[in-house]
C-alpha cells in the first residue's frame, strides 16, 4: 500500500511491520508505445527487512518502483467527480450508451469486427479506420437527399376515347 505525497513529489509504502519507505521521484521517460511516465523507485535498504518485501516487490528485485502517466492527476480528479456527483456519472453513461455503444455493436454484430485478422498494431490500425469508414459512410448515404430525375414524358390528353388507339401503339 503506497500513499501520494504531492508537497514532496513521492510516495511513502506504508506496508506491514512499521516499515515506512520512501519513494521519491527519480525520472521521466517514454515508454514502448509513447506514452510519457514518472518513475518512483525506492532505496534497496529501505526495502531490505521489510517482512511483505517477496509480495511487494517479488522475489528478484530488492526495491520497490512505480511508473506512473504523467496525466495521473487529471484521471484522478475525474474519478472524484464521478464518485461525488452520482447523478452527473448517471448522465455521462447514458450519454455514451446513446453514441458510442451503438457504434460498436453495430460494428460487432453487422460488420464482423469481432476479431481483426491481420498482424501488426499498423494493420490492425488500417482495419479498424476501413470499417469506421464504411460505418460512416453507410450514415452519410442515408442523408444525402435524392432528387429523382422525370424520365417519363406526359402523353397528350385524348378528347374522345374512341379515337384510334393503334396510332399510339
């Protein structure tokens, strides 16, 4: 169990047996799919006699270490607002289950999107942008209006009906 201090920029592990380490900040780097984190790390001392050490930190490693998004404030302070204010939560879920989930099911359950089979995030990628663009462009189409063209021309209005019909014919 680790606990945020912002004044100081780290975190303080507050495990089993009065053991009270430090995490502080050390770095910030990008990770394997470009997103940017913060890494907190404590010290192998601090770590060593701690009694849960196997289950905190697992076997292998003598420290503790935390990577964080660096947007990791904004998430929370959305989380807090979404637990404070249920009626406000209620009104976000219904909005997305107005316009999002119709997008997926429909992408799901008509268009086969079940499984991607291709190999590769960029394939993937190019998959899942060919069927959003076949789902919007099936929208777009129900909208276009359509302006019919007359193909048909007006015959002459007859004055007696008796008149010859095979002229027409």
């Amino acid at each position: 169990m680790v606990r945020l201090i912002v004044e100081k920029n780290q975190y303080e592990c507050l495990q089993a047996g009065g053991n009270c380490a430090i995490l502080p900040y050390k770095s910030t780097h990008t990770d394997s799919k470009g997103y940017q984190k913060k890494t907190y790390r404590s010290s192998e001392s601090d770590c060593k006699h701690c009694p849960v050490r196997a289950q905190c930190c697992g076997r292998v490693s003598k420290f503790k270490k935390l990577d964080e998004i660096i947007h990791k404030p904004l998430y929370d302070r959305m989380h807090q607002k979404l637990t404070d204010n249920k009626a406000y939560h209620r009104r976000l879920v219904k909005s997305r289950s107005s316009t999002v989930e119709p997008v997926l099911g429909t992408l799901i359950n008509h268009q086969n999107m079940k499984r991607i089979n291709s190999r590769g995030m960029a394939q993937a990628n190019k998959h899942v942008l060919m069927a959003a663009l076949s789902y919007n462009l099936k929208k777009l189409l129900k909208f276009i209006r359509k302006n019919p063209t007359i193909m048909a021309q007006g015959m002459p209005q007859l004055k007696d009906c008796s008149c010859h019909l095979e002229t027409f014919f």
